[in-house]
C-alpha cells in the first residue's frame, strides 16, 4: 500500500498540484519562523491581488478585529496585529480551497471541503473558549481533516465514479478507497501532510488515532459536523457536546452556546474567504451560474489610491518607536508602493558588509521569483552604475525619466533587471539610510505601463516616511 500512496502522492504534487505542493511548505515555514516572516508572509499574500483582499477582509472581520481599535488596511499590520502565524494560516488554508475547488466543483469535493470547513470553525471557536492562541492551527487541522479524499475528488479520477458507487451502496469510505485506489484517504492524507510539511497537530488528525486535546476536539467537532447537516445546531448529540465538556472542562450549556455561535458565523467566513459555494452545499442548496461567475472574478488592482497612500502612511506613524519595527516598515513601505501608488514591483535590496554586494532582501508584487533573486550585483565591478551613483547621491532618481531606457543603458548586469518580455524599463530609485549610512536601495518599477511624476512623487513620500520612522525608532530604541 505505501507504494500504491507514494504514485497518488507523486502525481497530486507533480501533475496536477505543483504550485500548491510548493506554497503549502513555503507558507509552513513562514509559521515555523514568527520573527522572521514578516517580510516573507507580506510577499506571498501581494503576489495575488485577491488573496491580498480576503486578507483584509478576514483581518477586519468579527473574527479577528477584537485585536485592533482601527480598521487594519496593510498586510504588514494585519501581521504585526495577529501575528506571522496566525496571518500564513489564513493564507494557508485559503491557497489550499482555492486550489482544490479550482480543479473541480463536483459534488463530491463540495461535500468533503464543506465538511472540513465547518470542522474547522467549530473547532477554533471551542479551542479558544479555553486556549485563546494557536487557534489558527487547530482551524487548518479541521480543515484538512480528509485532506486525502478532498485532494482525489478534485483530480477528475475516472476511478471516482466507482468509487462513488460502493460508498453510496453502503461501503466504508477508507474500505472502498483501498480497494479502489490501492491505498485509503487516511494513508493518502498523512502522506500529503509529510510532502508539504503541514505540522504535527495535521499529522495527529490524519492518522485517526488523536492524542493531544486539540485533536480529539478536532474529532468530535467532525463528526458534530457529519451529524448536524446544514446550518442548524439543534440537533448536536448530546453525547458529542458532553464529550466537549469534559475535554475542554467547561459546562455543556457553554459548549452548546459556542456551538451555536460558530455555526452562526458561517456564512461571512465562507464570504470572506471567499468560498460562497461551500456555503451554498453546507445549506444544501444549488449554487447558481450567477455565483460562479462571482467567485471566478479577480480584484483588478487600481493605478493610484490616494485614500490607500494615506493610511498605510498613517500605520507607519502610528507603530511603536522601536528598533524591533525596522521589518514592518519596510514591508508598510513596499506594500505602500505596491498598492498604494500602483507600481508593479517594490523591493528593498541592501549591501554586504563591506559594500560590494547589492543583493534583494524583500520584494512585493507582480513578478517572477526568479527575478527578484536575480537582484544581486556587484558593484564594485561596475554592475549596473546607477546603483551605486544613487547611493552615493543619497537622492531619489527616477530611471528613465526622458523615456525608457534598454538594457545596454544599465550596463553590466543589467539585463538582470528585466522581466519576461520586457525590453524596456523605468523604475524609481533610492538609497536606504540608517544612522547616516548607505545600508541598501529602494526600487520600484512598473513593467505594465508608463511611469508619471505623479507615480514618483508619491515614491519620495513613501521613501521619506520610512526614513523618518527608522530615526524615530533607532532613537525609542536607544531611550530605552
């Protein structure tokens, strides 16, 4: 069977799956590393437009804005609010449906998702009636409580329709999946979980033999989930809410509240994380060609927001004075090029120890990530010279200002700079300062279309901000 596992496992991570196999493990590290993931977590969630607005939508929703006292309109302050963590879990189990329901919408995957998606509320709000943190990683280990048989309906599997057949005619899902795939959705499961390193408490609920209270709570809410379809709470066994009582070692009537108040929030989970079709199966009812071609649309990003410009420049000022906030400003001050003033790419790059290397440290927006590592010169060779005259100006400049310019303008390296098929550019500059020395470079671009005063007036405004409140900080820092 572990052979027959590894083909299924193979094939959902190479074939059909790459790009999740890929973020799944990349945004696991990003939890495993809460203080250096800020400019990491930033960068995942700006990539896609429309992951960047469930984001901030879901961080202003009644499930989360309890922790803020003004509406959060920043990724970097959604995760210096919530917290790293708590932000790539969100991102986590958002890319995970995402890609799930983007191979198929058959009934059987709406089931298993819808399923896992009630398990998964159920289970954080119950969790944080007694633990208030790690309620994010309770959420994605309900969620992906059948992760095995979610990732094998959505592959379209012309196997699928026997396998429907037993299960419908009476045979147990695990039995029936063994016999008809070579292994079963648990062994499937565990398996994904290990490939993309989804943590121990995903593993634990996998194997079907829970230890820890956060798994066996994740049990119980599953088949609390499995037993009460639709939305009404009224029918819990009773059973199931004394086993919660127990476990959690609060009273049944509190477990039932909590019950009632999960379920209630529902429906703007599912609307904010955008998944309006898994509600629809969870109140079993058809989801219509109407809503389709809502959840198919994709947030088209704005040129300019001026609005936006204004309070991701007013989070900046707002953040404690403290050596400790250099991360966050960088990622408000690229999230503030990026969304703000409409550029295309932002990254901040910064110089080796002995001044000879300029190499990218963090970058938002829409670009490749090759390119972005490829953002490495040596300029004491005499990479890319306006590199280094700007740091030496210690001025903004703006590349390309009397008209685009090619790659042999930029000189050695410079055809590094460039994106697929782009044979032009314009892109702002400036030097990052800190304690009166040249630590690195700010650069912007906008490969899509043509860049105005107006566009590098606002990047001097974002460039001088972060200035600012790298002085104020460096000096709360010190008075400390």
């Amino acid at each position: 069977m572990a052979a027959e596992t590894q083909v299924w496992v193979d094939r959902i991570n190479e074939e059909e799956m790459p790009l999740l196999a890929g973020a799944a493990r990349r945004l696991q590290a990003v939890c495993a590393d809460d203080a250096s993931g800020l400019a990491e977590i930033s960068e995942v969630i700006l990539a896609d437009t429309a992951m960047t607005t469930r984001v901030l939508k879901l961080a202003n929703s009644s499930t989360y804005h309890t922790a803020a006292k003004m509406p959060v309109t920043t990724v970097s302050r959604a995760a210096v609010i919530l917290g790293v963590q708590t932000i790539a879990h969100m991102c986590l189990s958002m890319r995970i449906l995402d890609d799930l329901l983007s191979h198929s919408q058959q009934q059987p995957l709406l089931r298993v998702l819808a399923l896992g998606l009630r398990t998964a509320v159920l289970s954080r709000h119950l969790w944080q009636l007694v633990q208030p943190r790690h309620g994010e990683e309770v959420f994605i280990a309900g969620l992906l409580h059948d992760l095995g048989e979610a990732a094998y309906f959505s592959l379209g599997d012309p196997d699928s329709e026997i396998l429907l057949d037993r299960m419908v005619a009476g045979q147990e899902r695990e039995q029936a999946a063994l016999e008809v795939l070579g292994t079963s959705f648990g062994h499937l499961g565990k398996a994904l979980a290990q490939s993309w390193g989804l943590g121990a408490l995903v593993g634990e609920v996998l194997t079907g033999s829970p230890l820890s209270p956060q798994a066996r709570l994740i049990g119980l809410c599953h088949q609390v989930a499995e037993q009460t379809p639709g939305l009404n709470m009224t029918a819990t066994p009773t059973h199931l809410m004394q086993a919660m009582s127990v476990l959690l070692g609060v009273t049944v009537a509190t477990v039932e509240t909590a019950l009632v108040e999960a379920q209630q929030r529902m429906p703007e989970i599912c609307q904010d994380m955008g998944v309006d079709i898994l509600l629809a199966e969870m109140q079993g009812r058809a989801f219509s060609a109407a809503d389709r071609a809502r959840a198919g649309q994709k947030v088209v990003r704005r040129p300019q927001d001026p609005a936006l410009q204004l309070n991701i420049l007013r989070e900046m000022t707002s953040l404690e004075h403290s050596p400790t906030q250099f991360n966050a400003l960088v990622a408000m001050t690229l999230e503030g090029l990026y969304r703000g003033v409409g550029l295309d790419r932002a990254l901040v790059a910064v110089l080796s120890s002995d001044a000879r290397i300029l190499s990218a440290r963090s970058a938002v927006g829409l670009y490749d990530p090759m390119w972005r590592d490829a953002f490495r010169f040596d300029l004491k060779a005499g990479e890319v010279p306006i590199f280094q005259e700007t740091l030496l100006r210690r001025q903004p400049y703006w590349l390309g200002e009397d008209g685009p310019c090619g790659k042999e303008r930029l000189g050695a390296g410079g055809e590094r700079l460039f994106g697929q098929h782009q044979s032009t550019l314009q892109a702002f500059l400036a030097p990052l300062i800190l304690s009166g020395r040249a630590i690195g470079l700010i650069y912007a671009d906008c490969p899509s279309g043509a860049l105005s005063a107006e566009d590098f007036a606002a990047f001097k405004f974002f460039v001088y901000q972060l200035q600012q409140s790298l002085v104020l900080a460096r000096a709360g820092g010190a008075q400390a």
